[in-house]
C-alpha cells in the first residue's frame, strides 16, 4: 500500500489489486459525473440555459455515467466494485436504487442476485 498521509483517501493505492483499482474508477467516474451535473445545474440556475436543455444535458450525463457504470456492474455483479458502483450517490441522490428491485434488475443480467 502507498498513500500521501495528507491525503489517504484520494491518494491511497494497493499495488496488484484489481478490486481497488475498479473501486478508484468508480469513485473517479462518480466524482466526474457530479462536476459535470454541478456545472449544468450552475448554468441553469443562472439562467445560461433554459428547462429543456437543462433537462437534455443532464440526461446525457447520467446515461453516460450509468452506462460506464453498468458495464463494470455486469463484468463481474458479485464483486465489491459492483456493490461500491450501485450505492454511489450524486449530490445525494441514489444514481441506482438498490431498494428498488424492479429497476436494478434492469442493471443486473439477472435478478436472483438480489433476491
């Protein structure tokens, strides 16, 4: 393990560890995506841009983000990445709700894992 001790969190790596390399990616498409809805919720709050478009390019970003995401849910659904992926939260809102059966067996391939 190697780390900055000023910053463990974001700087802390496990040498040959494939498990915390897919955790750091999805931490790094989580941060990503949530600049991306900050910016465009500044734009609209600012007026920059009206409903629909702010409506457009936020469903842009979050079906890129659940598309990245989904694909590491799905290479491997039983890992610790998978289950890290499902319960990241952007500006507090639940991207996928793992409450919600229904809808994650949509991410799953299949739903007897939840069950």
């Amino acid at each position: 393990m190697q780390a900055d001790a000023s910053n463990l969190y974001s700087s802390f790596t496990i040498v040959d560890s494939p498990t915390n390399d897919q955790l750091r990616e999805v931490d790094a498409l989580t941060i990503a995506a949530a600049g991306k809805i900050t910016g465009i919720e500044n734009l609209h709050k600012a007026k920059s841009i009206d409903d629909m478009t702010f409506i457009a390019r936020l469903d842009t970003v979050l079906t890129e983000y659940k598309s990245n995401i989904s694909r590491m849910i799905l290479g491997n659904p039983s890992s610790a990445a998978a289950y890290y992926a499902v319960f990241q939260k952007i500006n507090d809102y639940l991207i996928f709700n793992p409450y919600d059966k229904k809808r994650l067996c949509n991410v799953w391939s299949s739903c007897h894992i939840m069950e």
